[in-house]
C-alpha cells in the first residue's frame, strides 16, 4: 500500500454552482485549492483527476426516477420538482446540475476506490460531503448523496464493516437514513442540536432500525457549543465506539459550518477546533484501520475567512504533514481573494485558540446542557455496542 494520500480534485468540480446568491458557493472550493497548493500542502498530495459516477453507481443509493428528474431538470432547469426537493430555495435547478452532481460522487468514489484497493491509504474529496441527499431527494444542498454512494461502493467490493463519522453542524441525516437498516455501516454525527438547527433530526434517540440497532449514533450540540465542548463530546462517545466495531475503515465528512463566523450555526468552534477534530480523526484512523481514511468536505459558508484555512489543514493532515497553526497564509494568496471577493483575506492559519478540553473521565456535571446530551447519547448507544455508558 502507498502511504502517499490522494486529493481527488479537478477545476470542473466548481461547476456545482446553484447561483451567485446561494451559500454554497464553489469558489471557497478554488481558494482551498489555491491556499493549499501555494503552502505547498499539494506538493504532499498526488491530484487525481475525477470521474463522473455513472448511472448505476447513482442507483446503488438513489431511486431511479430520482435520478431520471435530476437529469431532466439539468436539460430543462426553467423547470422545478419540489416532490423531489429540486427547484426549491435550497436546490435550485441550475444547467448541467446531473452532470456537476455526479462528478462529485464520482470524485468521492475514485478515493474510495484508491483507499480500499490499497493504492493509497488515505484520500479527499473536498467538493464532496453532501450528507443530506435523500435516496429519492434533494435537500440541504445536496443532489447527490457521494458519501453514502462511496460506502456502497466499497460495501458491494467486500467491505464489511465501516465507520462514518461528520463532524458538519448540520446532522448527516442522509447517510444515516441511507444505512439505517445495514448494521455493516456505523454512522456517528456530531451537529448542533435539532431544536435549533436543519434539519431538525439527529436526537440520540436515533440509533438504527431493528435489526441494525446501535449502528446510528447522534450527538446533538447546545448552540454556542466550542471547542472545549465539542472535543469532550467527541473523545467521551466517538472513540470508544469506533475501537469498539472495528472498522476496515472511516470515512468522514468536515463540513467547517461549525466555526463561531459561519453565517447559518450556531455553533462557535474556531479553526484551531477544528484542526484538532481532524488530528482526532486522522489518529482513530492509524490506531483502528491501519490508517485507512476517506475523507470529504460538507457545510461551510465563510467562503474566505474560514472553509479555505480549514481545509487547507484538513488536506495537509490527510498528507500526514500537518501545517502548523501559526503559518502566514501567503501574501499572493491574500492578494487574489482582496481582488476575486473585495474582502480581506485572514493573514494566519490559526485563530489564536487553544484546543483543550476537559475529558469525560473526569465527571459528568448533569446541570450542563452539553454532559447532559453526552450523556444520553452514551447511555442509548453504548450498551447496544457492548459497551458501559458508565465508563
């Protein structure tokens, strides 16, 4: 196996673009890739050129006539579909968005085909992560579900057991609906809680179909969670449950909404947070896999100030050399994004945080929202997984 990681990555994956107006905006994709390639993260990286999946793959996950819709509409986009969630405010139909969407869950299983052949051990898709694509929906910006295809994928090569962890602040409710029944998949999420947040699902009383029980695990956040917060709660539940089922590999989703300037959470992680949650996964990987990774972007919408530096440290730990928090993003870097968005551009890769936490074994305080959530994520999921919640 090549420990070298993989980048899928080409200039056409930017061309999954609902409008100038929409969050999602494809250009924090380009100025990831542009900060990314000028700290010279890409040197570390082999860039792999993406291929669209092909309507089969699509049909591993999606209904037929779903995708038949999505097909249609991107021929004939003055047209919409609310049935299946396309042409609303959130998925607008745009030209070409069957053949945009399908490249991106091409691109997801390209990595998922060079990690799980061995031809890599670790490889992203940044432009993926789209984890609220229904099998017959489209929702929360999201067409085509590349995560879940890529889990199929490698489920219908032989793969038994995987873990898929998101980290997004949005709930991963798609590809949780997607393997709700397959007890092979275990899904973890952690995301700002449902009473406050799309899309109102994600309670962690949500823990697998009959048959599949404890395969489903949610960690629904207090908003205002941070750093300290949302690293307890994910060393107190994801680890010991991933040590627990013994994955082949992980696959994870790094949607950056939960940063404090995200324009639609709630949440207040900084980047220096999140650099730490992917160190966190990047271990749990080489402790539990042999370090075997898939990894995918999601959320994120401080298209400047915030998507570009966090995965700009998500690539360069994927290469197994982090970039250090205190790095100057480059001066040309800065320069393009003044010219290209008429806004300054952050000058350090850090907020100036420090990623500490206090860890579970240390008590549990009941009058806290966020003890109270680990709590009863632990207590619904843990003896399911043959675990003690008490622990």
């Amino acid at each position: 196996m090549d420990d070298r990681a993989a980048v899928v990555f080409d200039e056409r994956l930017t061309d999954y673009d609902f409008g100038p107006s929409h969050p999602m905006a494809p250009v924090r994709v380009k100025l990831t890739m542009q900060l990314a390639e000028q700290l010279g993260v890409l040197e570390e990286l082999d860039v792999v050129a993406a291929r669209p999946a092909s309507d089969s793959e699509l049909l591993s996950v999606h209904t037929a006539d779903y995708v038949e819709r999505v097909a249609k509409l991107s021929r004939h986009p003055i047209h919409t579909d609310t049935a299946h969630g396309l042409g609303t405010e959130d998925n607008p139909v745009f030209e070409g968005m069957h053949e945009a969407s399908a490249l991106i869950a091409g691109a997801s299983l390209e990595a998922a085909r060079l990690v799980w052949t061995g031809e890599r051990k670790r490889a992203i898709n940044v432009s993926g992560g789209l984890h609220h694509a229904m099998p017959g929906r489209a929702s929360g910006f999201c067409v085509y579900n590349d995560v879940a295809i890529a889990i199929q994928w490698m489920l219908d090569h032989g793969a038994t057991k995987i873990v898929y962890i998101d980290v997004d602040a949005h709930h991963g409710d798609g590809v949780q609906a997607i393997f709700y029944h397959d007890p092979r998949v275990l899904t973890i999420s952690l995301h700002e809680s449902p009473q406050t947040l799309f899309p109102g699902t994600g309670y962690s009383t949500e823990v697998g179909a009959q048959g599949a029980e404890g395969s489903a695990v949610n960690v629904p956040l207090p908003p205002g969670t941070s750093d300290a917060g949302w690293l307890r709660a994910f060393h107190a539940v994801v680890p010991p449950l991933v040590r627990e089922f013994g994955p082949e590999i992980i696959v994870s989703q790094h949607g950056c909404d939960s940063h404090m300037d995200d324009p639609l959470t709630n949440l207040m992680l900084s980047v220096d947070g999140q650099r730490a949650s992917y160190l966190a996964v990047r271990d749990l990987a080489e402790e539990v896999t042999g370090g075997r990774w898939i990894a995918a972007g999601g959320g994120g919408y401080a298209v400047v100030d915030v998507v570009p530096r966090a995965w700009a440290h998500l690539l360069s730990i994927v290469a197994q050399n982090p970039l250090p928090p205190e790095t100057e993003t480059p001066e040309a870097w800065r320069h393009a994004v003044e010219r290209l968005r008429g806004q300054p551009a952050p000058s350090r890769m850090t907020d100036g945080r420090r990623a500490i936490y206090r860890p579970w074994e240390e008590g549990y305080d009941p009058a806290s929202w966020l003890d109270r959530s680990i709590q009863a994520t632990r207590m619904e999921t843990f003896p399911l997984n043959g675990l003690d919640p008490t622990y």
